[in-house]
C-alpha cells in the first residue's frame, strides 16, 4: 500500500520515488528515475521527465512538461501549461547533454510562462503569466514580458512589495544591498 494517490489514468514508471500524501491527478505520466517530494500535487496531464527532482509541497498545474535537466525546490508553484526547455539547440535527429534549470525554494511561475533552459529562478521569485525567462530571475524578483524584464519586487506571501520594500499585505519588511533583496532578520521563513 502506498501512501501517495496516483489516478488510475496516470502512468507511474519503475524507479520512480513519490512522497507521502502526494497526488497525481489524470493522465499524468512520472518517467523513470524521478523524485518527487512529499505533499505535492500534480494536475492534470503533467508529463514529468526522466531523473526530474521535485521537493516537497510543489503545485504543478494541468499540462505542464518538467523536462529532464530541471530541478524544482521546495513549495514552487507552477501555473497552467508553464513550459520548461531542456536544450538550446534542439534538432530531431540529434540529442544534446541537457541544461539544467533551477526553481529554487517558493518561487512561482505564472500560466502559460516559458523558462528557457540553463537558467536559475530565485527564491520566491515571481514570473508572471505568458512571460519569457532567458536569463537568470533573482531572489524575490517580479518578472514579465517577452523576454522576461524585472518589474519589482514580491514578498515570500507573493505581493507587490512597496517603494520602501514592504509588503502591503503582511507587513514583512525587506532591504536591497548591492541588487540582492533580503528580509529583515526574525520577519519570516527566508
């Protein structure tokens, strides 16, 4: 007995790690070697890829592709048909060594977003809907457009963060030193 759910549409193969209360919803399919964390939750018709590593309480939305060479951490938030890269110079007949591509820890990528592969989306970090990230996204940073420019910041709860880099919404307060944004000490989880 295990003590994840898995939808009997949904295609799990061997070799594959699931934390416990973990859910995989309809027509999903986890390829061999992936690791998934605990407490997360996979939409419907999520493809994820050979010797793809999820942490725990990750929300993939419905159709999402996490391509080998990708790595998710701790309480990311991926939004519908959100779209990973594994290789910069794709060709059908030809197979590259992957780029790897890191969604660090809170972070959240919007619906219908693309995160071109080799790069790093930083903590709690926010990409917007239908944005394109071709670079590096830095620790709390709001991202959008094509390609995807800096707007702001957000807070670790995802609000906008005030021109005094505090959040509206519960009052965590932040400083910006040498481009880097940090909370206060004894404000929150960072």
């Amino acid at each position: 007995m295990t003590d994840y759910f898995v939808h009997e549409s949904s295609y799990i193969d061997d070799g594959v790690e699931i934390g416990k209360d973990t859910k995989v919803w309809h027509f999903c399919h986890v390829q061999e070697g992936a690791r998934i964390g605990s407490g997360c939750t996979l939409g419907q018709n999520v493809n994820v890829s050979n010797n793809v590593v999820i942490g725990n309480n990750v929300k993939i939305q419905n159709n999402v592709s996490v391509y080998e060479g990708v790595e998710i951490e701790d309480g990311v938030f991926c939004g519908p048909s959100c779209v990973f890269t594994n290789d910069l110079t794709p060709r059908a007949s030809l197979r590259r060594e992957y780029k790897k591509t890191v969604v660090k820890r809170g972070a959240s990528i919007g619906a219908n977003a693309t995160v071109v592969c080799g790069h790093t989306v930083g903590r709690y970090a926010l990409v917007a809907a239908g944005a394109v990230v071709t670079d590096d996204v830095p620790d709390y940073a709001l991202v959008m457009g094509v390609p995807a420019k800096q707007k702001g910041w957000v807070c670790q709860c995802g609000y906008e963060l005030s021109e005094t880099l505090k959040c509206p919404e519960c009052s965590k307060q932040y400083v910006l030193a040498d481009g880097t944004l940090e909370m206060l000490k004894g404000d929150g989880l960072a």
